[in-house]
C-alpha cells in the first residue's frame, strides 16, 4: 500500500477550486471541497515494490506487542504456564526414544537417541506450531483488520516472533541434554545462527502465504494441521538421514525442511553436513518468503471485506 497526499484545493467545479472560491468569497463551496476531499488516500502499489518491507519497520512497535501479546494469551490461566513450552517437546522426545529407540531400535549411529530426536523436534515444533497459528491469525483478529490500517503482514509475522521464545525456552533444555550426555560441542556449532535464521525464513514463508490464503479460503485451517502431521514422517524428525536409501537422498532433499532440520542437527552433534540439502532449503526459503510477500500484499486490499 502507498499513502499519497491529497490537495484540499481539489477542483468540485469545472471552473473554479477552493481557493478560487476562498478569493471570492464563497465559503459555501470552499467549505464543501474541504469536507468532500479526503487528507490522505490509501491506495494499493503494483509490481514488486508493493511487498515494501519499511512498513514492518516503521510499525515494528505494534508488531512486538502483537508478538508479546500473543505469548501472554497463550499462556495465560494455565497451571504450568510457560512450561509447556518444555514439555511438549520433552514429552514427545520420551514417548519416541521409548517406541522408536527402545522397541524399534531405530539406529542412530552412536548418536544418543534423546538427542537425535530432540534435536529434530526442536526445529520441527517451532515450525509447526508457527504455521498452524499464523493460519488462522488474520481470521482471529479480524476485529483489528477490519477498523485500523497497519500492514497486515504484521500479523502473522508477530505470531512467528511470538513462537521464537518458546523456540529460546525449549533450547536451553537441548543444551542441558547434550551436558547430560556429554556431547562435545565442534566447530560446526558455527553454523547454527545461519540454520535458525533459514528457519524462521522458511517459517515466515509458510506462515504468510497460509494466512493470507486462509482469509479466503477456510478450508486451509482445516487442511493444514493434516499436512503438517504428515511433513514430519517425510522430515528427519525421528530418524536420520543416513536411513534413505542413498540413491533417493536426492529427491528427499527437496523437501526444504531436510536441509534445516539434518543442518540443525549436524551443527550441534558433529556430523558432516550434507551441503547440497542446506543450499536447497536456503534457496527454497528465500524464493517462497519472496513469492508470498508478494502475493501476502496483492490480496490484502480485499481482507477487510471478507475477513
């Protein structure tokens, strides 16, 4: 959207403006003008330059009490509170090295199972739990979209932020764990900044396109929660890579996720990163981020009608 500055000596006759009418007068007329013109018109860009990140950024205030707000309503009236945010995980890493570590003996090579696994829920919860949220999040606040103007890409943006402190809180935990079982830390450890910062690009992506689709179409809501149940059977969550089939690794790489989460995994337990499936996902990160940006700004003119 750009804001553009209206002339109150906007012309209501073909042959004289407000101040024309001013000059002569007739205040009758210039007091028309004045109420008829707006001050401001909002009115939508076209082309790339409609994605215009300096709106995040001149509104980055509302955009940090969306995201704290939406921390403290999650949490709020509830025994354990914030908490959860460990268990969840936790919770799932038990239940997984019990099933899959124990019983299915799921290998592992050498590598704790409890850290394997919780290694790769950490990235995949975060990501989840995002996207599920950001979903729905203009849907939600429609009562804010439908009576103010900001840029509406604040919203789901805001719930992203919001799930990066339950990302912080539930990362502590992992590195008690690596202590507990004595995992020395390398120089792969390095690479940890970029593959979070490649995760939250590749969250925001998901996060923008599925809300903005979401306000149109309900369905999304519904499908969604489906689709991500089913992305972590086909992610190295639970297992490692080194299970598929060498001659299939390729087409698995595909999936953006791969990359991050087996990256992710890799930076904290010392196994060789697989390069090919980190380029990849840092390239299907940008380009969807870049994609739904766009296509984010290019219906959100309409939000306030369907919403």
């Amino acid at each position: 959207m750009s804001t553009t500055v209206t002339d109150k000596a906007a012309v209501i006759q073909p042959n004289k403006s407000a101040s024309q009418a001013l000059a002569d007068g007739d205040h009758r007329i210039a007091d028309a003008t004045f109420e008829q013109q707006p001050l401001v018109v909002i009115e939508p860009t076209k082309g790339w330059s409609s994605i215009n990140l300096g709106d995040i950024w001149r509104y980055r205030e509302l955009l940090y009490f969306l995201a704290w707000r939406d921390v403290k309503v999650r949490y709020k009236q509830t025994v354990l509170g914030i908490v959860w945010v460990i268990l969840q995980p936790l919770a799932s890493t038990i239940i997984f090295t019990i099933v899959l570590g124990k019983l299915a003996r799921v290998p592992t090579n050498g590598i704790p199972y409890p850290i394997l696994v919780y290694a790769g829920l950490l990235p995949w919860t975060f990501f989840s739990n995002a996207v599920s949220g950001a979903a729905v999040s203009l849907v939600s606040n429609s009562y804010l979209v439908t009576k103010i103007f900001f840029p509406r890409m604040i919203i789901p943006i805001s719930g992203v932020g919001g799930r990066l402190l339950d990302f912080a809180i539930a990362f502590v935990i992992l590195i008690g764990m690596m202590i507990y079982y004595h995992v020395p830390l390398t120089r792969n450890l390095l690479m940890l900044p970029v593959l979070i910062t490649m995760l939250v690009l590749l969250t925001l992506g998901f996060a923008l396109l599925s809300g903005a689709l979401n306000v149109k179409y309900r369905d999304i809501s519904v499908v969604l929660p489906v689709l991500i149940q089913l992305g972590m059977f086909v992610s190295p969550v639970l297992y490692s890579t080194t299970l598929v089939p060498p001659r299939w690794r390729s087409i698995y790489s595909l999936n953006p996720l791969v990359g991050i989460i087996d990256g992710f995994r890799a930076s904290l337990i010392a196994q060789p990163f697989n390069w090919q499936a980190i380029g990849i996902s840092a390239v299907f990160s940008i380009a969807l981020l870049t994609l739904s940006a766009y296509v984010f700004r290019a219906v959100e003119r309409g939000f306030a009608d369907i919403v």
